[in-house]
C-alpha cells in the first residue's frame, strides 16, 4: 500500500486505495473504529458514493469511497479546511498506513 496526498478538492486528502472497492473501505473504518475508537457521527450512503464524518483530534474529517476514485480521507469542510485540518488528514493517514500494512502482512502469513 503506498499513501498518495493530493490536493484537487481544495484542501488535503489523503487517497488510501484509488482503486479500493467497499471491502477496503469498511476495513479502513474498522481500523478507525476499533483500533482508533473514532466513532463515526454523520453517514451518507449513495449508489455510488459513501461519506461518514468523524472527529480526529478535534479536527472534522470524512472517510469516503466513491466507485470512481477509490477510497480516501480528507477534511469535512473540504475548500474551507484550516491548515491544521489538513495536518490531521496527513498524520491519520501514516497511522493508518502503518495499521493498513500490518493487517495485510498478518493476513499474508495465516
């Protein structure tokens, strides 16, 4: 797994799978949910999207899937992000970076 950061939306987001497909996406929300405890407060399924918001450290971010663009993290605010939202994106991204490739190591050797 390799973390790309862009910034197309306006702010930072930090693209997790650009090719990942639901089961990537609840396997990122695991993590956040069970390792990291977040707990998720706004849900927004569509057909071809899903964004749940959530607090990191104070900062309001969105965990999001499209079937476009992949799997991905960015500020809730989007084009309204502060500089320290943007920070936040980018260090839960290495925390989940680092979990993202455990799980799969451990995975790979059961």
């Amino acid at each position: 797994m390799s973390l790309t950061l862009r910034t197309t939306l306006g702010c930072t987001e930090a693209v997790i799978d650009d090719d990942g497909g639901l089961k990537c996406f609840y396997q990122v929300a695991d993590i956040l949910s069970g390792d990291l405890r977040i707990k998720f407060t706004n849900k927004e399924d569509d057909f071809d999207a899903i964004d749940w918001e959530f607090s990191f450290h104070g900062h309001m971010l969105t965990l999001h899937y499209s079937i476009y663009t992949g799997v991905s993290i960015f500020p809730s605010r989007t084009r309204d992000a502060m500089k320290k939202d943007n920070r936040a994106v980018v260090e839960l991204a290495s925390v989940l970076e680092k979990k993202l490739i455990d799980f799969n190591l451990n995975r790979n050797i059961a």
